[in-house]
C-alpha cells in the first residue's frame, strides 16, 4: 500500500469563497459531512488525494455552487496554506485508515497521521482557522480489558495506527495549549454507513453486507465473541457539526459511540437476518495482528461537553444504509 506523493493541486470544481475545509471529503465519513454542511447552507472546500476517496462520492455536492474540490495531500504544506485563506473550520477527516496495514507500514501511517496532522494544524494556525475538529478514533485506548472506554483512561494503543492517532491528539490538544488554537479531537469507535466501500480497507458491515448480499458466507477473524461498538455515519456526522460549535468541547479529546457493545456474531446474525440470508453459514478465520478483542465507549463526556446523543441503533442503522444504498451498490 503506497499512497502517490502529490504536490502538485488540482482544482476540479470552483466557488468563490469558503467557510470550511473538509480534509478526506470524496472517503465515506468525509463525503457525507461535506453533504450535511452543504445542507446547512455553509461554503465548503474539499481535499483529498483521491487514494481511497471516490469522486462519485461527491456527486451531489460537485452540483452546488457553494462546493470546491481540491485534489491535493495533507503533505503538502504550501498547498495547505493556499487553500486555509478564509476558512473558518476545518474538518479533519484525512488519514491513513487501516490497522492492519498500518503494522506492514508503520512509516507511511505516520508520515499522514502525524506529520500530515501537523501540517493541518499549522497552517491553520497561520490562516487563523477558528477551529480544528480532528477525527482521532477508539484504538487510542488499545487492548484493556476495562470498559466502557472512557477519556480519562489511560491510552495503550496496540498498533502503528493507535499510536499515530495518540500522537495526533496530543498535538491538537497542544496547540490548543500553547498556541490558543480551538482544537476538539473525536475519537470515533466503529462508524458504518453508505459509501463505505467494499475494500479491504473498509468497514466490517460494507464488506459483509456485500459479500451476504452476493450470496457468499461472511469471514469473522477470531471466534465472534470480540465486540465492538458500532456507530452510524448520520450520527458521527452530528457530533462533528456540535464539536464545530461548542466551546465546552474546546481542547478535548471525546468518544463519538453509541455506548453499547455488539459481538461479531451478534452482528453477523443481525445483518443476515435483514438481508434475509439466514440460511448462508458464519465462516471463521484465526485473529488478526492488532485486533483488538473488545471495545465500547463510554459517552458520558459527549453528552454533557457536545450534547450528543446518537439517533441511530446497529439494527437502524442497518436498514437505513440499504435503503439509502440499494442492494446492489452497499
């Protein structure tokens, strides 16, 4: 997995004038923040270097006039300041995404989520951005056995890719400290929903719906009984809007879940039940490096500092991503 070295920007659609950058805007949270901001009326600018992005992701908002995609890489410093002039948030989606790549490119993961976190955070400091919400997730809180997961634990990530996002975190929040720039970190836990695309690199529930959906038996890694916590993109997309506004979440970092646990098997029944496929059997393969076995995250912290709370269930989530999608395109 190598990710090309852009340093040149290519602009595909112009506005005159932004209010909020969108980094990673053509992946799957990214495009579908960037629609919700479009709805709200803002101005958006999007960013991606079109590795795991999609421009058909984009669509709808390549058709509004308040919408600019820029093709570029978080690396790329000069480029970032350019496109920071007037912005007045910024939604830091882009990333290396993958833990179990991560743990084969360590080097790479860092150089995007750490380095590439740097360079968003200075050149928003220089443009004088009002505010930075990152997008940090629940593998900074690795392999413990306690649970819920909450803020003030301590963070022992397990992979390449926890500790990128550990490191990004820490530098949001110093920045906050040292520099008075209004940073909020949100550590998603598992976020599914439409555009996530059936890839290696995607989530659990587009990989399985597809493969169910097809027809085929779906592959758990390990025994099932690992659990994660599964949170829909409508309500991931709703604390990054409330995390744009509130002063409470200011210099914090805030789990974004839906505070309840859902083994593999749980789930694998779930969505073969609704995709009525009841009959294919649950294929079992041994656990992969870096894994981590449970996972669930406390939203106490979410609730008071962003007054989040999640509108969707596993089940609804479910069934609202194949009506939005279609059978065919999950």
């Amino acid at each position: 997995m190598l990710l090309p070295d852009i340093r040149k920007t290519c602009v595909i659609s112009l506005s005159n004038q932004s209010k909020a950058l969108v980094t990673g805007a053509a992946g799957f949270i990214g495009s579908n923040l960037v629609d919700a901001l479009l709805a709200n009326g803002k101005t958006v600018i999007g960013l991606d270097n079109m590795f795991n992005g999609h421009v058909e992701n984009l669509d709808s908002a390549l058709k509004s006039p308040k919408f600019e995609l820029v093709k570029g890489d978080i690396r790329d410093m000069d480029m970032l300041l350019d496109i920071m002039k007037g912005v007045d948030v910024v939604y830091h989606e882009a990333a290396f995404t993958s833990v179990s790549q991560s743990v084969k490119t360590p080097q790479l993961c860092n150089d995007i989520n750490v380095t590439g976190t740097l360079n968003v955070l200075n050149a928003a400091r220089i443009r004088d951005v009002r505010r930075v919400v990152f997008a940090s997730s629940s593998a900074v809180y690795g392999d413990s056995p306690v649970l819920p997961k909450t803020e003030e634990m301590p963070l022992k990530p397990i992979s390449p890719y926890g500790v990128s996002k550990v490191a990004a975190e820490a530098y949001c929040i110093a920045y906050h400290q040292t520099y008075g720039l209004k940073t909020v970190a949100l550590r998603y836990f598992n976020v599914f929903g439409p555009r996530q695309k059936d890839s290696p690199y995607s989530g659990v529930i587009s990989i399985f719906i597809s493969k169910i959906l097809q027809g085929n038996s779906p592959t758990i890694y390990g025994d099932g009984t690992q659990s994660r916590d599964f949170i829909y993109v409508k309500d991931v997309v709703k604390a990054n809007v409330l995390a744009a506004a509130s002063e409470k979440a200011v210099g914090k970092a805030i789990n974004v879940a839906s505070g309840k646990p859902t083994t593999m098997n749980d789930l694998t029944r779930l969505m073969l039940k609704i995709c009525k496929k009841e009959h294919l059997k649950i294929l079992y393969e041994d656990k992969r490096p870096g894994d981590i076995l449970h996972s669930y995250g406390d939203t106490m912290l979410a609730r008071s500092a962003l007054d989040f709370s999640p509108d969707y269930d596993v089940a609804r989530g479910l069934e609202d991503l194949i009506k939005l999608t279609g059978k065919k395109s999950i």
